[in-house]
C-alpha cells in the first residue's frame, strides 16, 4: 500500500472503509459539484458507485 505523509496531509490508497463514504460523496453529498463542474450533471447512483 502506498502512504504518502506531509504535515497534516496523507494520501494512500484506497481501503475497504472508504467505500461507504465515497459512495455517499458521489450519490448524497454532491454540493461540491456546483462548483468543481457545475456544467457536468452527476448521473450516478449508489450500486453505480458500488461497482466503480
């Protein structure tokens, strides 16, 4: 697994815990969208999520 660690930053891989909440990011928690791509509409669902 890869861990990269600076100050208060870490950045790994993905782990099994993870799934749940990105799943929520993509399919609940989607205020992010508005202004990170608000032109590309989210067309995704939670087994969609799930498979990726």
């Amino acid at each position: 697994m890869m861990k990269i660690e600076f100050d208060n930053i870490i950045l790994r891989d993905m782990i099994e815990s993870d799934i749940e909440d990105y799943v929520r990011w993509f399919t609940t928690e989607t205020e992010w969208s508005n202004t990170d791509a608000p032109c590309e509409p989210i067309e995704s669902g939670e087994e969609t999520e799930r498979a990726s």
